[in-house]
C-alpha cells in the first residue's frame, strides 16, 4: 500500500485556456440523440440550481455540511441523453436513460473529470462532491446516469447483469463522447482525463481503469463497490446482516466483515440500506430467487455467480488508480471491499499503480458526519483531494 503524496505544483499546472465570455462556438456531443447547450454564468450548484440545471434531489445526503463550497464557475453547459430504450432517469421531464451532463468551464486548466453516479441515482449526483470541485480547479466535468436509474433499474434489459453490463457501457461511451466535446470546444485535447466515483461510481472507475485505460490518465474510487464471481460481493455479507440484526445478534454482522464500533450506524442502515439493496441487486442478478433478503444464499445460486461473471473485476488496471475507503462503512464493509480489491490488484501484479487509503471512522456517505460529527470523519474532502493530486 503507496500512501497519498504531496501536491506537486509541476504536475497540477496546466496550460489553461481562456474562452471569451462573448464566444458562442457551436459544439456537438458525439452520439448524443438530444443536447441542450447553456451558456452559464456559474456552472456550480450555487447557479445551477437556482437556473435548473441540476436535480439536488439527485445529490441529497451525499455530503456533510461543512463541506467547502464553490461558486462563480462561468462556462457553457450541455445536457442530453444518448439513445436508449429505457426510461427510469425522469429529469427535465425528458422520461429517458442514458443521460449525461458536460460542464466546460470558460477558463480550461486543460483537464476533464468523468463521473459515472452512486448508487442508483441519475446524472446530477456527484454535483457537490466532484463537479463543483472539480470545476472550481479549472476541469471540465461529464458525468453520466449509467443507462438506468432508481430502485426499478433491474427492469431495464433481457438478462441477468444486463442493467450493470449497461453502467459501463455507457461510462465508455461519455468517456469517449466528453473526450471529443472538449477538443472540439477548447481546440485541442484534454491533457489529462481522471474517472471518479463514489460507491457503485467507484466500481465504474476500477473497471474502466481495467478494460478502458486507453480513455483517462488515471481515477479515483471512494469505495467502489466489489463484484466477484467466487466473492465476496454484496451476495456473500448483506443477507448474513440482516439475519444479525433479524435476530438481534451483533456477532454475526460482525462476521459479515463489519467494524463492531460501526454498531451505531446499523439502524439506519438496516432501515435504509441493507433489505432495499439486497432485494434490488438479487431482482437484476437472481431475478428468479423469491425468498426473504435474510435467507439468501450466494452459494447456492449459480445463475447469480454467472451474471457476477459479467461484471466482475479482476485488479488488472492499467492506469493508475486511488482507493479511499472507510473503516466505519456500513455498507460495502471494507474487509469484503476494498481490502480484497487491494489483494488482487497485488495479485495481478499492478501495485506500482495502486494507492489505497484507509480511513479510520469513515462511513459510506458522509452525510451522516452532520448526524455524529464527533464519532465519523467525511471522506469527500479526502476523495477531492486525490482528484486534485496526481498519486
């Protein structure tokens, strides 16, 4: 494990491009079967929301309150979709999946920033903890829905995976399509490309660093969620979760991989997170098991150890790659996450590439810091600052 190094001013600074506020260049995504273009006087959320262009329900409970804040971002704005046949993304009236938003600010540091949304949420998400960081710095940001949105994504496609195959399918597909727009608009490519994400954002990450290293320069993944075939995955510690806290036994969420001084974290997430998750990820991988969200056993279920297979990672990235994740996480508990990704990146012979960073008390969304600030640590700034930092 390489820990997180210094900001090198020779690295970060980028010969910047300023564009006329009075310049109105035709640009035109690649692919893109619908785009509206703005030209904005801020392109962060202290503009956007007040303009419409952006959903703050989209980005609601992902960071805490003491987060800094940016604004005063000038720049044109593109908002779109690519075509698709589903239609659980609702923003902007639109009913239609795979959209995406490309924010070119008007002074460029010559970088562009690609996100790829948390959970199951659409295209706005990373708004506050990536875009208008990001922004602030110089980078152009793309982010995109995934193709599907919401607690019926598993509807969308014919197969077992075929929602998740999609996720990234479409993050290549706004790599390659924001990468074009930006040289188009500025005159010349982006001199670096960084993938970022939070959660299932963070798997997107690994898997493009993986299978499409040709596109960025290098990510970063806040803890990225961990699909394997033979586990662990959310199969393997999630139904053993709740049976623990079914049956008011901490021991055995604790042998689920989670931290037992995370214990006070386990109500909400029992509530918000661990049946919703369980009963939504076995409808797009098993959609033929009809059992309880306790009783599910991942070692019984080949069709579901087949769709894994579609989607799994393999620690190969070619690029490199920041991990950050939290002890406290009451989610993807580190131990059946990240730890074991850092194993197999070890094992794939790609650690020069690799830096991973535990964080002690850090939980899976960092907005629960507001509700016990003197028990969590916020990961975001932490998660910002390896944007901002080549490793």
């Amino acid at each position: 494990m390489r820990r997180l190094l210094a900001l090198s001013s020779a690295t970060l600074l980028l010969a910047g491009v300023t564009v006329p506020a009075e310049a109105h260049r035709p640009v035109r995504v690649p692919g893109a079967e619908y785009q509206q273009v703005a030209q904005l006087d801020d392109l962060t959320t202290a503009g956007t929301v007040g303009s419409g262009h952006t959903n703050p329900a989209d980005y609601a409970g992902l960071t805490h309150s003491g987060l800094q804040k940016h604004s005063g971002v000038a720049g044109v704005q593109i908002d779109g979709y690519f075509p698709d046949t589903s239609r659980t993304n609702t923003n902007h009236g639109w009913n239609h999946d795979s959209q995406f938003v490309i924010r070119l600010p008007r002074n460029w540091n010559g970088g562009l920033v690609v996100a790829g949304s948390p959970g199951v949420r659409a295209q706005y998400a990373n708004d506050i903890a990536i875009s208008d960081y990001v922004l602030s710095l110089g980078y152009a940001y793309a982010a995109t829905d995934k193709g599907n949105t919401g607690a019926q994504f598993f509807t969308d496609g014919l197969r077992p995976g075929d929602a998740i195959v999609e996720w990234n399918v479409r993050t290549t597909q706004l790599a390659r399509a924001a990468r074009a727009t930006v040289a188009q608009y500025y005159g010349h490519p982006a001199r670096e490309v960084v993938a970022a994400g939070i959660s299932n954002g963070g798997y997107l990450v690994r898997w493009q660093l993986e299978n499409h290293p040709e596109l960025y320069t290098r990510g970063v993944d806040l803890e990225g969620t961990l699909w394997t075939a033979d586990g662990p995955n959310l199969f393997t510690y999630l139904p053993q979760a709740i049976k623990g806290y079914e049956q008011h036994s901490a021991q055995t969420i604790v042998a689920a991989g989670f931290d037992p001084r995370s214990d006070f974290l386990w109500d909400y997430h029992y509530t918000v997170y661990w049946k919703l998750t369980q009963r939504i990820y076995a409808a797009e991988l098993d959609p033929a098991y009809t059992g309880s969200e306790s009783d599910y056993d991942y070692a019984t279920r080949p069709e579901a150890h087949k769709a894994i297979e579609r989607i799994a990672l393999t620690g190969r990235i070619n690029k490199p790659l920041v991990t950050i994740h939290g002890t406290y996480d009451s989610l993807l508990p580190i131990t059946q996450d990240s730890d074991v990704y850092n194993r197999m990146v070890e094992r794939a012979g790609r650690s020069q590439l690799y830096t991973y960073q535990r964080v002690e008390a850090g939980n899976h969304v960092d907005g629960l810091v507001d509700a016990y600030p003197d028990r969590l640590v916020p990961l975001v700034p932490l998660f910002q600052e390896a944007i901002r930092t080549p490793s």
